[in-house]
C-alpha cells in the first residue's frame, strides 16, 4: 500500500492523465493513505470529468480524505455537488471540514449560496470570513458590494481582509490609489508572510483585461517585490496586452526583476 501511495503521488506531480483510471480504481483500496494521494493526484491533473466519480467521498469516514475531496471538488468547480458540499458544511462539528467546505462552495459561485456567503462574512473564524469574501467576489454581482465594503472596513485581521479587497476589486472598486482594496493587495506583495496569498488573488484577478490594465503601472514603478511578483502573476493570468508591459520589466536595471521579466515573457508567450 506504501508503494501504491508513492505511485499514486508520483502520477500527480507529473500530470498523468492516462493514470486517471488507475487512480479511480485505487480509491476502492480503502487504504486512507493510498485513497488520499490519490485524490490529490486528481487535483493536480485537473480533468474535471472525474469530479462525479468521487463524489462519494465527500462524505468519507476519514477526515483527511473527506478533506481532500472536498477541496478537489471545489477546484474542479463540479457544481452538481454543491448540495453535498453545503449539506457538509451545516452538519460538520469540524471546524477544518467546515473551512474546506465553505471554500469549495465559494469556488462554485451560486447565487443560492449568497445567505450563506453573507452569514459567514461575520464569522468569528477568519478562514470562513475570507472564504466567504471570495464567494461574493466570484457571484461578481455589483449589488453585493455595499456589504462587502462594510465589512472590508471593519475588519483587522490581514488574511480576511486580503480576501475582502480581492471581492470589492472583482465588484467593480478596482481603482489605484493610497488605500483602495487593488492597493493593499499590491502593496502585500511585499509581504514575507502573505504575499503568497497575495499573488493568488492577484493572479484571479489580472484573468480580466480591465483589472489587468490597473496592474500595469505598479509593474513599471513598484518596489522590486512588487516587479517580481506581479511579472509571475501576468505570466499565468496576462493577455496578449502584457507582453508590451512585461518587455519593459525585462529590461529592469535591477537584474533579479530583469530575470523575471524574461521569464514571464517567455512563460507567457508559450500559453498564448
């Protein structure tokens, strides 16, 4: 079974699509650990065909596995399951079950998930108040900006507001200036604890050319930081209008941004 697991594993980091039907097949073992590794496998392959065939799992026995499945069935964006997802999320007594659920829920936009997403806004756990923000920023209805904004306002915590910036951006609020949500998640770029979250939101964003045109500035005139991640951002998520921006960043008189300039450009170019 140890062996199976690392196999399972491996298929994952390589990409293995023709290994899906073996993968299927491992998660019969009833080993938990073969079982998992073979839902990550699926996660990073992401062919969404085989969201159905594991929705059983949604509501395994092991937590790790339920967990797994949960969050794989949010990234494949399978939405039949969206019952199943929020019937776990209301009867769960695990607060890490009901963290993963709300973020799949919140992967699959609906608007019959709006109560929920305003319910948990006000969450006193921060991961659900962030899940929760991010659902509204993928609903991407303007109405809900009002009561997004007022809770960006008042909330302290960076991650959750992070994820409140994100939805206020994707509402429509996606103007530059000192303290304007697009800003902050910028300026967290210079972060060594969140610029991860960051650059994810980010990277979600710059997938709409208006969003991606406000990025543009910051890419010629911000810290080094900011040149750098935002150059890895355009390459996953930029248009073929930031290859004139990200030419520029490739000829930064800082030879570490100049290095990643070269890079996105050539990342970016292979995907267009």
């Amino acid at each position: 079974m140890e062996a199976r697991a690392h196999a399972a594993r491996a298929a994952g980091i390589l990409r293995g699509g023709a290994a899906i039907p073996d993968l299927l097949d491992a998660l019969k073992s009833k080993d938990n650990t073969v079982m998992y590794e073979s839902i990550i496998a699926l996660q990073k392959i992401r062919d969404k065909s085989v969201a159905p065939k594991i929705r059983y799992l949604l509501h395994d026995l092991n937590e790790r596995v339920q967990l797994a499945s949960i969050e794989t069935t949010g990234l494949l964006e399978y939405r039949d399951a969206l019952p199943d997802v929020v019937g776990v999320l209301n009867s769960t007594k695990s607060a890490k079950v009901r963290r993963t659920a709300l973020t799949a829920i919140a992967m699959m936009p609906d608007p019959s998930s709006r109560p929920i997403y305003t319910t948990y806004l006000s969450d006193k756990d921060d991961a659900l108040r962030a899940a929760a923000a991010e659902g509204f920023a993928r609903l991407k209805d303007p109405a809900d900006l009002p009561v997004v904004t007022t809770a960006y306002e008042q909330e302290t915590k960076i991650s959750p507001r992070l994820s409140m910036a994100f939805a206020m951006v994707s509402l429509g609020h996606a103007e530059i200036s000192e303290f304007s949500p697009l800003q902050l998640l910028i300026n967290t770029l210079n972060s060594k604890t969140h610029e991860g979250e960051a650059m994810a939101l980010l990277t979600e964003l710059a997938r709409d050319p208006k969003i991606r045109a406000s990025l543009y500035p910051a890419l010629s005139g911000g810290t080094k930081e900011e040149k750098i991640n935002l150059a890895r951002v355009l390459a996953r998520s930029g248009g073929a209008d930031s290859l004139p921006p990200l030419e520029k960043v490739s000829q930064d008189t800082d030879t570490d941004v100049a290095q990643e300039g070269v890079r996105a450009l050539r990342n970016l170019r292979a995907r267009l």
